[in-house]
C-alpha cells in the first residue's frame, strides 16, 4: 500500500483543489448521510473492496501523471503562472475524463482550498476537519468504497503554495484574477497540503 501512495508524489501534488473535479453517474444517484459511512482498515476488507481500492489508486495515478505532464510542459515555457492556468481549465477536463474511464467519481480537496468550490464530498468532512495524515478508507452503505489520500508539500511547489512573501509578485498576480477566495498559501516542504478523494462505485460480490 505504501508503495502506490509513494507513487503519487509530485509537484502536481502541491497543486491541490482547483476546480470541482467528479463525474455524474447512476450508481452514485443515491447521496448518503455521513453517518452511513464507516471507515475500514485495508487488512479487514473483502475481497471486493480490496478490488475497489485498487481501483481508486489506479484511478489517482491516472490523473496525476497525466495533470503533472500538463504542469510540466507549462513550466517549460519558463512561465509558472501558466501552471495556473493548467489547474483552472486542463484539470476539470483531465479528472472527468479519468472518472469516466475508470467508472468512479474523482477529485481533491483540502482545508484551505484555492477555489471554494472544492469541497470534500461528505464521507470524508471529518477526516478533512481532522486533518488526517494517512490513507483513509470507508464503506457507504450502498457498498461503494472512499477513498482519502494526503497530499504534502513539494519543495518546488512553494513558489505557487509557500509564505506569501515568498512568492514571485506575477505568481500571484495569476492567483488573485483566477482565485479572489484563495487560502492555499503559507505552506511549507512535508506540509499536509490536501488530499485526492475517490468514490468508487459498489463492487461486484460472489453472490452477485
């Protein structure tokens, strides 16, 4: 388990909770209360479950790696305010297109979000009021599985997310047009800067 968390880290890790990121489907019309939902520990899940965890960490490293390009080629124009741009128009679009390959819904969030959109689905609001700093894992009551993964802090993803006085005047600039509400700053390197959450849809059981 440790070893596919690892995976996810990169500089688009940092780059936590710009847009609402989820795709609409009819396995998920049924919304629960929080309190239907129970968190699992990995070594007490079936085996469907441990299908629909594999499921939403293929499903996040999809999306980074394919978010991360995007950031990176922006950057080689030598301009990181373009990173912002990729966060506000290319990442909707990456993470609608992985929510529908994989069948799930997607997206990440923090406690201070860049854009106020970007709410945590209800499952994981008290994990996020707690801040929790490791993978989490809950059961709905439909059977979907969530997902709660940390995202911390680069030290190269300080100059978008780092001390305010520490962050290029343009860079800035960028944030205020793109994001008037922003809270994402004041993070430091190995800070808890958000987390990717992932709903994946009820498993397949030997029964069914």
């Amino acid at each position: 388990m440790s070893k596919r968390i690892v995976a996810l880290v990169g500089c688009f890790l940092a780059l936590t909770a710009c847009s609402k990121e989820k795709a609409e489907s009819d396995v998920f019309d049924r919304v629960p209360t929080v309190d239907e939902w129970q968190i699992v520990a990995p070594a007490e899940m079936t085996e469907t479950q441990k299908a629909q965890q594999e499921l939403c960490l293929t499903a996040v490293n999809a999306m980074a790696a394919e978010t991360l390009g995007e950031l990176e080629a922006a950057l080689e124009g030598g301009d990181p305010a373009e990173a912002i741009a990729v966060c506000r128009d290319k990442a909707p679009a990456i993470a609608d297109h992985i929510a529908t390959q994989y069948g799930l819904k997607i997206g990440r969030t923090s406690f201070k979000l860049r854009n106020p959109a970007n709410v945590p689905p209800e499952w994981a609001d008290e994990l996020v009021a707690e801040r929790a700093d490791e993978p989490a894992f809950l059961v709905g009551p439909n059977g979907e599985l969530g997902a709660l993964l940390p995202i911390r802090l680069k030290a190269e993803c300080q100059m978008c997310h780092g001390p305010v006085d520490t962050i290029d005047a343009e860079i800035l600039a960028a944030v205020a047009e793109n994001y008037p509400d922003d809270q994402a700053v004041g993070f430091v390197e190995g800070d808890l800067r958000g987390w990717f959450w992932v709903q994946a849809p009820p498993g397949q059981t030997e029964e069914s």
